[in-house]
C-alpha cells in the first residue's frame, strides 16, 4: 500500500470505548522516531496548525524499544492496513505485543 495513504494512530484515553483522546496523523507527518531508552519511544510528528511538532510517548516491554522501532517500519512499508495503531489505551492494542499499557501512551502537542 502507498505509505502516502497510511496513518498513525494514538488514544491516551484509557477509559473502555473512548476515544476523546485519540489522535491521528499521516504517516508523511512523522518527523523522527527516538529510542528514549530500554522502554521509551518517542515520535515527533507535524502537527498542522501547531507551531512545534506533537510528540508521542509510547512504553514498551523493557529492552524491546529497537523491535517497536523496527515493527513500526515494516508496519508502514509493508502492512494492508491504512492505519496503524500505535497504542491505544482504552481498549489495549497496538500493532505491536511489546507495549506496555501499564503506563499509558502520552501526546504532548505541540511539545518540540
């Protein structure tokens, strides 16, 4: 599938069935993916409208921060599906086993 036509998808809402804190970007927004850490990721994504770029904090499994990476990649470049759900928190699914949900993901927009 034409990555131009894919889509990142993030909900910080933890609440089952809620979706108010849920956020979606291009995937042609994503400005750079940072391993923070053993657990940490962050991706930095144009946010139309906001003078900096919106950050997105996701934890995973610790020691599996370059597999999410690496899963994330081939996610978009090879995966059928136009979205890609990064991690969301309300009902506890990501495209990838390796997030953590313990912490849930956070969105800081405008924060770079």
């Amino acid at each position: 599938m034409d990555t131009s036509k894919k889509f990142l998808f993030v909900n910080i809402d933890d609440t089952a069935g809620e979706f108010d804190g849920s956020k979606m970007f291009p995937v042609s927004s994503l400005q750079g993916i940072q391993e923070l850490n053993a657990t940490s990721v962050r991706f930095a994504v144009s946010d139309y409208g906001q003078a900096d770029d919106t950050l997105i904090d996701i934890t995973v499994t610790s020691g599996k921060a370059k597999a999410y990476i690496k899963e994330l990649v081939e996610a978009i470049n090879y995966a059928k599906q136009s979205v890609i759900n990064l991690a969301d928190a309300s009902d506890q699914t990501s495209f990838s086993p390796d997030v953590d949900f313990g912490t849930a993901p956070a969105v800081t927009v405008g924060g770079a």
